[in-house]
C-alpha cells in the first residue's frame, strides 16, 4: 500500500515511517523543513517539503503522490502554543482531508486525544461522548478535537487513534525533555501539562506503541480508537515514578482533580489486535531512567 504520512518527523511521525516501510509499504512523508525532508529520505521514503495550512500546495502534493491512504500526524507544539495547536486540528485537517478526498483516498488514519471525553468517575470507552461542559481553555481545545474527527470522518473509512499521553523520545515525558523541566522549576521550557500529583487519572502510551497503532490502523474499521496502556492511574501514583525515572524531584502529593481528568480504556484497540510492548506506564517509565 502506498501511505502518504502527513507529519512524518514528529514524535509518532518518525517511528511510524520505518514501521510502514518494513512492512512493505510505500511511504510518501511530509515535513514544514528541508531537514525534516532529508530526515524522511534517509530513511527509504520519499519526503515533501509542506506546510499543512498551505491548502494548495497539500492538495497538489497529495494528488501527485496518489496513495491508497492517507496518515494524519500533524501537532504543533514545539511551542506549546494550544492555539497553534488547535489552529492545526481545525485548518491542517480541513486541508488534508480535502486533498485526500480530491485525490480519490478513502482511508485516513488521524492522530486525535483520549483526555477530551466528557465529565465521569471511570475511565471512559469510547462510546462516552467528547466534552460539551467545559469552561475556556479547555472548550477551545475539545472543539478543536471534535472538528478534528467531524472532519476525517468525511473520508470513506476514517480511523480515528485517540492518543493518551505520549511519552518516550521526542515527547515531552522524556529525559530531559519539558516535563522534567517543568518538575526541576525550568519555567523557560515551553510545556502545557500539569505538574500536580494529584487525583487526576491519566492515561499514557509510550509513542512507538502509538505508531505500533497507526500502523495496524490501516485494517481497521472506522471510527474513534483510545490508543492507551492498560493502566489508568492518578497523577500522584505515576507522577514521582516518572520524576525517580527522569532524574528530577516529585512535588508532594495532593488531592483534587478536575471532573473530565478520568483516563481511558483500550478494550477497543485490544480486541482488534493490538498489543502494546509497553503495557502499562510502570515499565515504560522504568526504561526512561537515565544512566547512574
């Protein structure tokens, strides 16, 4: 099968082209730089310098590509920046999906989040419905994230992989990168997460599970996919395992936590074969320590 990867260099992008290719697949990647281009081509793709927002020139790249599907991996947060973020859901995948429906693609496979489900107690399936509650910013955020999936949903067979939080290389739970920042005071490295160790349940998936994911995604059905470990656990649980793991202090635990802050379920995922070699955040954070 011929893949066109839209953000082939990010975090997910980056492990998911050499999957694709090892699997006998032909991949057509993009990158907003020449040396995100070069990067894709090292490793036996063909890259394409575009920038999501250019409507024109994605659409003329997707058409002369010609692929049988179509991955959707584009964020913006090297900044953490959630407006340019949001921006990208919105508009990135309004463009995307627009060159692929005009090139003939009827299978997309879309990057979205499994912490925009509505307000509960129990970690949410995926038949609980996105958050129509809440306050600003997290309104800006879960509207951008319905668009988002409103969007590829257009497309014939659209997969949609709701990621939990990612960490490992090139994510920001990893050594040395914007958590640990945060948790060791460094209030120059740009992060938009919470450092409290508190209530509030999240669920992680280490990021070459997550194009593990992406991958299988190609056979899957359509529809929305939490793409997380088997553990769902409060933040003052994980939280110091994954600061012993970086190397930097835990602030004390406390209580509280917001109503949505509920993690998610992988029954879905799991029941259509996907196995995470990193099955819950314990060991995962366990081969992030850093060196002695």
């Amino acid at each position: 099968m011929h893949v066109f990867v839209a953000g082939a260099t990010g975090a997910v992008g980056s492990l998911l082209v050499p999957m694709l290719l090892e699997a006998g697949h032909t991949v057509t990647g993009t990158s907003r730089s020449p040396a995100g281009v070069e990067r894709i081509e090292r490793l036996g793709a063909t890259g394409l310098r575009v920038d999501a927002l250019d409507a024109e020139r994605l659409r003329g790249a997707v058409r002369a590509a010609a692929p049988e599907a179509v991955v959707h991996q584009l964020t913006d947060l090297s900044g953490a920046d959630a407006a340019a973020n949001s921006r990208i859901r919105r508009e990135g995948t309004r463009n995307l999906v627009d060159a692929a429906k005009a090139a003939g693609v009827g299978r997309v496979v879309a990057q979205s989040i499994s912490w925009a489900y509505g307000p509960g107690d129990d970690p949410a399936d995926e038949a609980v419905p996105l958050d129509s509650t809440a306050a600003q910013p997290r309104a800006r955020m879960v509207a951008a994230v319905r668009a988002l999936e409103e969007t590829v949903a257009e497309v014939e067979t659209a997969v949609v992989l709701r990621y939990g939080l990612l960490y490992g290389p090139g994510t920001w739970y990893a050594p040395g990168g914007a958590f640990a920042a945060a948790l060791a005071g460094d209030r120059s490295t740009p992060f938009l997460g919470s450092t409290a160790a508190n209530d509030a349940v999240g669920s992680f998936v280490h990021v070459a599970d997550a194009a593990g994911a992406a991958l299988a995604a190609l056979d899957w059905p359509g529809g929305p996919v939490n793409v997380v470990d088997d553990e769902p656990s409060p933040a003052r649980v994980w939280l110091p395992v994954l600061a012993e793991a970086l190397g930097v202090p835990a602030p004390a635990p406390e209580a509280g936590r917001q109503d949505w802050e509920r993690g998610a379920l992988n029954g879905l995922a799991r029941s259509r074969g996907w196995r995470p070699a990193w099955p819950t955040w314990r060991n995962g954070f366990a081969a992030l320590r850093l060196p002695s």
